[in-house]
C-alpha cells in the first residue's frame, strides 16, 4: 500500500515538472535499486544518480541493457566503500 502511494505521489509531482518545464526529474539514490527501477521508469523518472557499482544487481552493463532505452544513468559508477 505504502509502495503505491509513493509511486503515486512522485508520478503526480513528476508529470507536473514534466507538464509545465523543459526538465527533466531525476532521483538521487544509494543502495541497491535494481528491482525498483520498473517502478522508477513508471513513475516518469528520466535520470537516476548515482549508480552505487559495489552494491547488490548493480552492474552497470546489465542496468544499461535491461532499463538504458527507458532511463538515463547519471554520474560514474560509484563505490562508497573506497
């Protein structure tokens, strides 16, 4: 329940920057977010930052080839344990 409300909530303010600007919205995340990304995409997200490279399902050549047509990856891979 809460997951729906939340993806509701950012498609809403999304689609509002999306309707009344030129930007483009983008998400700041750490940590692993490989399985939300479908949501992410669905919510109308364009640009994710940064890519935490060390952690869990984040390789950055599988997240480019299963979600690169539908999303931007912004920024270098980042590995926060160096």
């Amino acid at each position: 329940m809460g997951a729906i409300f939340l993806k509701l909530a950012a498609r809403y303010w999304v689609d509002y920057v999306h309707t009344h600007s030129r930007m483009k919205t983008f998400l700041h995340s750490c940590g692993s977010i490989y399985r939300l990304l479908p949501d992410l995409i669905d919510a109308g997200y364009d640009i994710i930052n940064p890519v935490q490279t060390n952690c869990v399902e984040m390789n950055p050549a599988r997240l480019k080839r299963e979600f690169g047509a539908s999303i931007t990856f912004w920024g270098g891979g980042c590995d926060t344990n160096q």
